[in-house]
C-alpha cells in the first residue's frame, strides 16, 4: 500500500486540473458539453459532479463571485498604477463595466470545477458519488374527463 498523498500536492493536483477543465477526481474529459453546460457525470471515472446536497451549485456561484471580485481588485489597482497620479475615470468607469460583464461568463466553467475540487479536497468521494444519477420522475395523475 502506498503512503497518502501529501495535502499540499492533493491540493495543487485537483484544482490543477479543475483550471483545466477536467475532472478534478481522475484528471479525464472533456467534462463539459458546452461553455455553460456539464456533463453530469465524468466520462472517465464516472464521478457525479452533483454530490447529493441541495443547493451544491452555491459553491460555485460563491466562487464565481470570488473570482469577480479579485479581477476587479487586480484591474482597480493595476489602473491606478498605470495611470497615476491623473487617472482618466471615464476609461476606468467603462472598462469596468466591460469587465464586470465579461468575467462572470468567462469564469463560469472554471467556478464549476474549481468548486468540485474544493468539495473533493473537503470532502474524499464516497461509492455512492459513482452511481448514475436518477431521472427525476414525475407522478402522473389520472385523467379526468
């Protein structure tokens, strides 16, 4: 049996691959089908990407905000570096406006599976993380009339 992985290379491992939008837990892919939409399960490993709580994506939205919010600082800063000690405010007022609508989009992808691995990092899969997921049934009522 070979001795457990050192956290701080776990660490880097899973969200290394998470930045490259791949399935945190094996590394395989493509996990998503478009910019927007995953997969539900890895097409390597099988791992669900939804792990069983209600509002698991809230993670993700979480991080996307995080990652908003380090671009504007980053972009706040660097301008005014460049730009001091007269700033043009019009530029920084549009081009934050730009870049406020362009980030959320752009790191959608990279909020999913970042999250996935800090889940994965937090919480070790399970076998039941590998099962398919269930379709969600509908009951059908009799018809009347």
């Amino acid at each position: 049996m070979s001795p457990p992985e050192h956290p701080v290379r776990r660490a880097l491992r899973l969200f290394g691959r998470a930045l490259r939008l791949r399935c945190a837990h094996c590394g395989g892919g493509p996990v998503f089908l478009s910019w927007s939409h995953r997969s539900p399960n890895c097409p390597s490993c099988g791992i669900r990407f939804e792990r069983g709580e209600r509002g698991y994506w809230l993670g993700a939205y979480f991080f996307n905000l995080i990652l908003m919010e380090t671009v504007f600082t980053v972009w706040f800063l660097g301008f005014l570096a460049a730009t001091w000690p007269a700033p043009p405010w019009k530029v920084f007022h549009y081009g934050t406006i730009a870049l406020m609508l362009v980030a959320p989009v752009v790191g959608f992808p990279f909020s999913k599976t970042l999250f996935f691995a800090f889940d994965l990092l937090v919480r070790p899969p399970v076998p039941e993380d590998f099962e398919a997921p269930r379709e969600a049934t509908r009951r059908r009522l009799p018809r009347t009339g």
